[in-house]
C-alpha cells in the first residue's frame, strides 16, 4: 500500500527561495489521508481560534468588570474546573479514540453501540460522585480557605458532571470525523454563553464577582453539553444501524485507565503553574499569569489540533498492520505541528504587548513571562503529536511515566522558584519541564517504535 508522501529522488534545491518553495510544496502535498487530515485539522484550528478570540474578548471583559482580586479567584476555581474535568472521564474521552475504531474495524457493532451509549452513562455517574466528595471535602476546608472563594467551589464541584461527559461526546465525535460537532458546543457556544450571562448580570445591577461569574460558567458548561448530546445522538442514529448492545466495562477501563494516567499527568503538567502560582503568590499576580497563558493559547492550539485528527487514525493503522502507513503519517503529522507552531509563536511574541494591554495596563508586565513561556512550546511542538501514538499502540504506561517524571520536576522547580520569582518562575519552570519531557518522549519513541520524531534531522 502507498505510503502518504513519496520520497523525492532528485537533489533538494539550491538557494533559499528554492527550499522556501520545497517546504511550502510539502507541507501543501500529500496523498489523500495527508489532504484529509490537513482539512480536519485545519478545521479544528478554526474552531480553536475563533474560540480563543471568544475566550480572549471573555477574560478581558470579566478581568475588567470584576477587579483584579475577584478575576484572580474566578482563574483559580475555573482552573480547577478544566484541570479535574479533564481527568475525572476515567480515560474514556481519549480511549473513544482508540476503542472506536477498532471495533469499527473488526465489525464488532454490538460493542461499538454499547460503548456509544454506554461510555457517557460511566462517566457522568464516576463524575457526579466524585464532585459530591469533592463539594463535602470544601466544606471540610472551608474553615481554612479564603472565605471569598467557598462559594465558587462548590459552584465549581457542579459544573463538573456536565464538562466531564461534554470531554466523553468531543472523543466520540472526533472518531466519526465530527470536528465540528465535538468543539464548537464546548469552545464557541460555552464561551459565547459565558459572556452573554455574565454581561446580562452586569445589566441587571447584579455584583459581578467570582461567584456570579462561577454560576455563569457552570450553566454555559450545562447547556452547551445538553445540546451538544441532542445533535450527537441523532447523528448517530443515522449512521449506525439499530441493533444489540454489549457493554464491556472491564475492557474498556483497561484500555482507557493507562490513557488517564497520560491525561492526568498531562494535565497537571499543563495547570501546575498557575495552580502553584496561586498558593504563593497574590490573586493579581495570578491573573496577569492567567493573561499570558491564554495569549499563548494559540500555540498549543495547534498541536491540539493534530492530535484530535490524528489519533483515531495511528489506531486504525496500527489495527490494518500498515507500518510504512503509520510511519508516513506520523511524520506528516510531526510536521504540521511544528513549523506552524513556530511561526504562530513569532507573530504572537510581536504583537504579544498590545494583546496583553487589553486586559489592562498592569497586565504589560508579564510580556518577559510570555518570552519564556514560549520557549517551552516552541520546544515541544519538534516531536508533534507522539503521546497519542504512544497511547493509540497500547504504550500508555511508558508515556504515563515520562509524564508523570516531567510533572514532578515541574512541581518541584515551582516550589523553589516561584516564591522568588513569581510568574517569571513558573515559565520556566514550565518550559524546562516540557524540555525534558520531549526529550524524554523523543527517545521513548525511538526505542520502543523506531521511529525519528523530530520535525527535522536524519529520519
């Protein structure tokens, strides 16, 4: 079977011009999975950032109407909310990738049904007790909390349930080629909601504080996931015919809980610092941090992109047993994420201070933050997607470790640096993290695939 791209046998180009036009011919070539995967994850960059301009125009409004104290809780409790809501699906969410194609595949239709229905019904029962234990354990603390952010927990604890199953509908959705329906309820809609109800507060006279913007966030996060289930289950029903379901709940927690262990890890590699932030510094040090991150967001959009496209497919590959297949479309793969993830970093670091002076003048400071957070990035995206094809070829376990080591060193660099240095040390702290960590995977792939996943040198 014919690999994505063809090697070239003649000499590369000489001269800059010429190799400007050879990279810009490859990264527009390819055969028609090349063509497929570039449309989708186009379409999921799209969909990101607009979505980012929406989150962008949301946090400047809500820094601006509430004060920098009130934003400062509102970014600790929403970053709870993300970082648990991302953990709390038991690895089902990204799992869908893997389980649904497989029983595609092998034409296990009963299966696939019973994971369809059933996957959302596990997660939304795993996730409602855990919020309860986790709204009891607030209760416990709360006489050692700051009492300004009590409410907004708890607030917090219930919008839980509906994140975490709106997580499990993206990952069945990505794996029918859904982009749209998996993003656009939980990235356009939500963030859309989230303005509209807190600028209707704000005309009603009503105090816009850190829990008047919590409860507005918890209903957009519940009416987006209602919708987004409406028009999935109609959509599936079209596509799949009627018929018996089996419901392999062992099975699919031993595929999926390996997988949580690299999302977890993940996730706490992602939210470490401004959680840690949080602990040792003011609340208005914390949102200028906060502001940082989410102007950098496009960067990470990127590689967000191709490994929502791209993660079914390294599974469907590694299930057909085509090796030079998956080879080539991990390259392709690798190399859409890097070189436009360079580029993007570029534009932002220029424009990076007059972005950040929409959040408010004291917010122009944390431009130095933005250099050094942007390291990381930049750093991470040579390697592309490779925690999907390590999760999708059953090597969940070694990436969970590398993970887990760079979270770990991640913890421990904030807690020497960020008393100190504040935002400036939980950058990079940041980046030196995801430095080793690519690293760490770099070889982890080399070894157990025999694979070269950088996007440049000898393959």
């Amino acid at each position: 079977m014919a690999v994505m791209q063809s090697q070239s046998a003649t000499p590369a180009p000489a001269g800059p011009l010429a190799r400007l036009r050879g990279l810009v011919a490859g990264l527009l070539g390819g055969s028609h999975e090349a063509s497929v995967t570039k449309r989708l994850a186009g379409t999921i960059f799209i969909i990101r950032v607009i979505s980012a301009a929406i989150a962008y125009l949301a946090q400047i409004l809500l820094a601006r109407w509430m004060g920098a104290s009130d934003y400062g809780i509102y970014v600790y409790v929403w970053t709870w909310v993300l970082l648990l809501g991302s953990m709390l699906d038991l690895g089902i969410a990204p799992s869908a990738q893997k389980i649904i194609p497989e029983y595609r595949t092998r034409g296990e239709l009963a299966l696939l049904r019973g994971f369809l229905s059933g996957s959302r019904w596990l997660t939304l029962a795993s996730s409602g007790i855990i919020a309860l234990l986790l709204a009891g354990v607030v209760h416990l603390l709360s006489p050692w909390m700051d009492p300004n952010s009590i409410v907004p927990l708890y607030i917090g604890c219930l919008t839980l349930p509906a994140f975490v199953v709106a997580n499990t509908q993206d990952g069945i959705a990505r794996s029918h080629d859904w982009m749209q329906l998996g993003l656009m309820p939980q990235f356009i809609i939500r963030q859309g909601l989230i303005i509209g109800l807190t600028a209707s507060a704000l005309a009603l006279g009503l105090n816009l504080g850190a829990t008047a913007a919590m409860a507005a966030s918890a209903a957009a996060v519940w009416i987006s996931m209602i919708g987004q289930m409406i028009v999935l289950n109609r959509r599936l029903v079209s596509h799949i015919e009627p018929g018996e379901k089996t419901h392999d709940v062992k099975g699919w927690l031993a595929t999926s809980l390996p997988i949580l262990l690299v999302e977890s890890f993940y996730q706490l590699l992602s939210y470490t610092d401004v959680l840690m932030l949080q602990q040792f510094r003011p609340s208005e040090e914390v949102g200028v941090y906060f502001a940082v991150v989410k102007t950098l967001a496009l960067v990470s959009f990127i590689h967000y992109a191709m490994a929502a496209t791209t993660a079914h497919r390294f599974a469907e590959y590694n299930a057909l047993g085509d090796k030079d297949r998956l080879s080539a479309y991990v390259a392709h793969a690798i190399k859409w994420t890097f070189w436009p993830s360079l580029l993007a970093t570029a534009a932002l670091l220029v424009v990076g201070k007059p972005l950040l002076w929409l959040f408010g003048p004291n917010f122009v400071g944390g431009y130095d933050i933005m250099l050094v957070a942007a390291i990381g990035l930049i750093v991470r995206s040579a390697i592309g997607p490779v925690e999907r094809l390590l999760n999708m070829l059953g090597h969940q376990q070694i990436c969970a470790a590398a993970y887990a080591v760079a979270f770990f060193m991640n913890v421990g660099l904030c807690m020497a640096l960020v008393p100190r240095y504040g935002g400036m040390g939980a950058a990079a702290s940041t980046s030196l993290s995801l430095t080793f960590e690519t690293i760490l995977l770099f070889y982890v792939v080399r070894s157990r695939l025999g694979l070269h996943v950088l996007a440049f040198g000898k393959r």
